[in-house]
C-alpha cells in the first residue's frame, strides 16, 4: 500500500479535528504535504466503484456550492488514474466538491494518488470517518458494501476503513441487512444514532414485527412526519405492539386402566406434544412409570422396528 496513503488513513481516524470543514480543509493540508495539487478538468473523473453515502443531502449541497463559490475550493479531493481507462481518473473521496466544481464550470484542486482498490476503499473509508456528520446508517450501508466486495476472511479492510471495532461493525453489518422497506422508508434520519438503530434491528427479529413495521410506515400520517420522527414513531409502536399468541391447537385426551383397575393412565395430545400420567391404588404408579423411563431405549426400539414392518408390508 501506498505510505503516503497509510498515513493519511492512520490520521483519519484522529477524532481531534472533526468539527468544522476549516478542520477538514487543514486535514487535506496534511494529506497533501510532499504532494502536488494539481487543478484538473471535472469531465475527466469517474464517480468511484463505491461509494459511501447513498443519497446526497442537497442542502448541504448547496451550502458548499455558495461557501466555494464565493471563497474558492480550499480543501483538494483525491483521485487515482481510472484502472479500466486511460487517460480517466477516478474519484476517491470528494465527490461533492466535484460535483460543486461541475455545477460552477470550474475546474477542481485534486491530488492524484496510484492506488488499488483496497487502498481507495480504506481511504475513503478514513475520510468518511473523519466527518462528524455522517449518519450511522450511511456508515453502515457502506460497511455492508465492503463487506460485500469480500477483501479478506476477518473484516480487517473494513475495520481499517472505518476505525471500528469488531462488535461495532457486528452491529453496523446487522443493522444494514434490515428490510429495504423499512431502510427506505426511515433510511434518512441523520439524527439516529447507532444504538436505536440496533433497538430497531433486534424489534424486527421478530417476524411478526416485518408485518407490523409495513403497516405502521403505510399509515397517512407518517408521510408527512420527518425520517427522524417516522423512525422513533416506528420503534415506539413496535414496542408497544400488543402480543399476538399463537392459536393453541385442540387437546386430544384419552385414558386408559389396567384390567384390575389397579392402574391408570390419562393421556393428553396437543400438536406434537404427547403427555401421560399414571395414578394406582398402591406404589405400582411409580414403579411402573421408572421401569418406562429405564426401558425408553429399548421400547422406542421396538416401536420403530414395528413402524418399519408396517411401511414394508404396506
């Protein structure tokens, strides 16, 4: 791997300069010392193989469109020379900025950067993390991504990418694989944190809940809710949600007494359950229920060597 792109994702995960795109230009800063930034024109560059939000927040957009236009594109995106295309380049991290760069027919500050694949995925996993901004849910998505293109047998790219833990990135993996309608329906709310959308998770472990979830967001009401609202909304009715029991199947009984009437037996039936109760007059109840239980081996035996005849001769 590239030292220069090691670096910059070892410094990524740094969490001392996330709370501002000041701190973010002077983190590119960082990145581009010993490098040259170059300005190049936007039509060159591809979108990246993957990428790590799956919408793009247009307020947001828009702010950065008027905040470069008006004080010029102080932070370089990172781009590496398109692997299928010669003379392309394809973005690593910075897809806004081009964007923004589109938008006012200007050229973009890029710093080119020969990487593989699994370097562009970790660095732009590092920059991804390095914002305060972005909502789990994005960063799980792209966790299932990376997961998806299958880098190694323990999950290390991914961890790397993203400076999580193992059980953290359990619990983003599991959370990306809840039902599209449900990630559609609340996919956008910025302001969920990881572990409501893990209460969420474990709610829909139940697959009584996937019926109730669709009819909860169908409702009139929740279109017009925000996601965050819809998303809190969701969960509270779910745990609220009155229990459904399962409908008990009919109890067949029977009994049975021994000749002299000393013992008795009531057997009772219900779906694949089987129950039987001795009672005698004396201890021959018990006795007999122990010699039962020492001799289940051997009558279950029996019981299937007869069961077999039956099929052979029928």
């Amino acid at each position: 791997m590239d030292r220069a792109v090691l670096d910059y994702a070892a410094k990524g995960a740094s969490r001392s300069l996330l709370n501002s795109i000041d701190e973010m230009a002077a983190k590119a800063d960082k990145l581009a010392e010993g490098e040259t930034v170059v300005e190049m024109e936007p039509d060159l560059i591809d979108a990246s193989f993957i990428r790590d939000r799956r919408t793009d927040d247009e307020n947001e957009f828009n702010e950065l469109l008027s905040a470069i236009r008006d004080n010029g594109q102080s932070s370089p995106i990172l781009v590496r020379p398109h692997p299928k295309a010669m003379g392309r380049y394809m973005v690593v991290f910075g897809h806004r900025r081009l964007r923004v760069a589109q938008a006012l027919d200007r050229k973009v500050r890029a710093i080119v950067k020969e990487m593989h694949d699994r370097d562009h995925v970790v660095a732009l996993g590092q920059e991804n993390s390095a914002r305060a901004n972005v909502p789990f849910i994005e960063r799980a998505l792209f966790a299932a991504e990376l997961a998806r293109l299958h880098y190694d047998d323990d999950n290390a790219t991914i961890m790397s990418a993203l400076s999580v833990d193992r059980t953290t990135l359990s619990k983003m993996l599991s959370v990306a694989n809840l039902p599209a309608k449900v990630l559609d329906a609340v996919g956008q709310a910025k302001g969920i944190g990881r572990d409501r959308w893990y209460e969420l998770k474990l709610l829909l472990d139940n697959p009584a809940n996937h019926a109730r979830a669709d009819e909860i967001l169908r409702e009139v009401a929740m279109l017009d809710m925000s996601v965050d609202h819809r998303f809190e909304l969701l969960v509270r009715r779910l745990k609220t949600a009155p229990v459904r029991k399962r409908p008990q199947s009919d109890t067949e009984k029977k009994s049975w007494a021994s000749s002299d009437s000393s013992l008795t037996a009531d057997m009772a039936v219900q779906g694949k359950r089987f129950t039987l109760a001795l009672k005698a007059k004396s201890s021959d109840a018990r006795a007999f229920g122990e010699y039962l239980s020492e001799n289940l081996d051997r009558l279950y035996e029996a019981f299937r060597q007869d069961l077999g005849s039956q099929e052979d001769g029928g």
